[in-house]
C-alpha cells in the first residue's frame, strides 16, 4: 500500500512540476511579448507616427497586432507609400505587398523546381520561364483579397505629403489556397510540365516568409 502512495505522490510531483513549468513558460512568453510590443510601439513614437484612423489607441493597436501573431498562421507584413491622398497610400502599400508577395512566390517555386533533379528542365527557355512568369502575376492578383490591414500610421512628409505605413496580417492558410489558385490558372495559360503538376502543388503549399524593403 505504501509503494502505491509513494508512487502516487511521486506522479503528483511530476504533474505538478510540468504545470509550473508550462505556466513559467507561458510567464516568459508574455514578458517578451509585452517587451516586443513597447520596443514597436516606442519606435513609432519616436517617429512621429500617429494612427491613422483617430477612434483608435495606437497602444491597443499594437498589443492587438501582436495578439493576432500568436497565431503560428498569421505572419506580419509592413509597407510604406508617401502619399497626398489617404486612398492612394492604402492602394500603394497594399499593391507594393501583392507584388513583393507575388515576386517571392515565384522565385521560391523557381529555387524548388530547379532544386530538384525529378524535373527535366535540359531548355532553360522552355514552358517552364513561361510559367514562373505567369505564376508570379496570377499570385500577385490572388493574394491581394488575403492581405488583411491590423492598423496603419502616418506622419508629415515634405511638400505636403504624408509618409503611410501599413502593418498588415497574411494569414497562410489562406494565402496557400491563393498560390494554389494561381498555379491552377498558370496550368491553363502554359502547358508547363503539366506532367509534374502533383510535385509542383506541393511546392506551392509549402510557405514562406515574406520580406519586405524597410
């Protein structure tokens, strides 16, 4: 019977050991996250940066930003565009993401493609330009739907302009759907390798992380 209550009570540290353990963990996580959300939120300070929709704190709006990135989908992207009109600031930024996101898609199919001996790629010239060329376009055009604002900033530029930074959310569920939409129309418009079109799908599932010119 006692070998069973020390077992027990053994077990029972284990347990308990584990919990304070994962709290601990989930402690340290916050701290750096909290830490993270000032160093952003100091920096747009610093910068002179003011929301720009008025009716929200940029404190809120940062601490919310980084809550949606708890999500391991969800990944952070940043554009600027200088601007007179606030409309063509939005339109800029969020273009210049579909089309950074669109060139980065692309490439990355390309680097895959070209990474693996399976595929008979013996005429650079061949379908295969055709179809990085049309992929990137398609994908730049469907991506632009899954490019979600979080909140965006502005400040004063010169001959009265004003500097716009978006700070948006792709989240990769969706944005693979995207890219696989893309790769079903870049089908329709070249005969590229359609014999390798399973291994290419799975090329354009994997994702990756896009990086954006400060």
């Amino acid at each position: 019977m006692k070998k069973y209550v020390v077992a027990f009570l053994m077990l029972g540290a284990v347990v308990c050991s584990l919990i304070l353990t994962a709290c601990s963990s989930t402690s340290q996580l916050e701290k750096v996250e909290a830490r993270e959300g000032k160093v952003v939120l100091d920096g747009l300070k610093k910068g002179g940066w003011e929301m720009n929709d008025i009716s929200r704190s940029l404190e809120l709006a940062v601490l919310r930003h980084i809550e949606k990135l708890k999500d391991p989908a969800n990944q952070s992207v940043t554009a600027t565009a200088t601007c007179r009109i606030m409309s063509n600031c939005d339109l800029a930024a969020r273009t210049e993401v579909a089309r950074k996101y669109g060139q980065q898609a692309a490439l990355f199919l390309r680097e895959r493609i070209v990474g693996d001996n399976n595929f008979d790629q013996s005429n650079p010239d061949s379908e295969f330009a055709k179809l990085y060329s049309g992929y990137e376009g398609l994908v730049q055009k469907e991506i632009n739907g899954e490019i979600i604002l979080s909140y965006d900033v502005v400040r004063k530029a010169q001959n009265n302009t004003k500097e716009y930074k978006a700070f948006y959310i792709i989240n990769e569920e969706k944005a693979s759907k995207a890219r696989l939409r893309a790769m079903e129309q870049a089908f329709k418009e070249t005969t590229a390798a359609q014999k390798y079109a399973s291994q290419i799908a799975d090329f354009v599932k994997q994702g990756f992380k896009l990086k954006m010119d400060e």
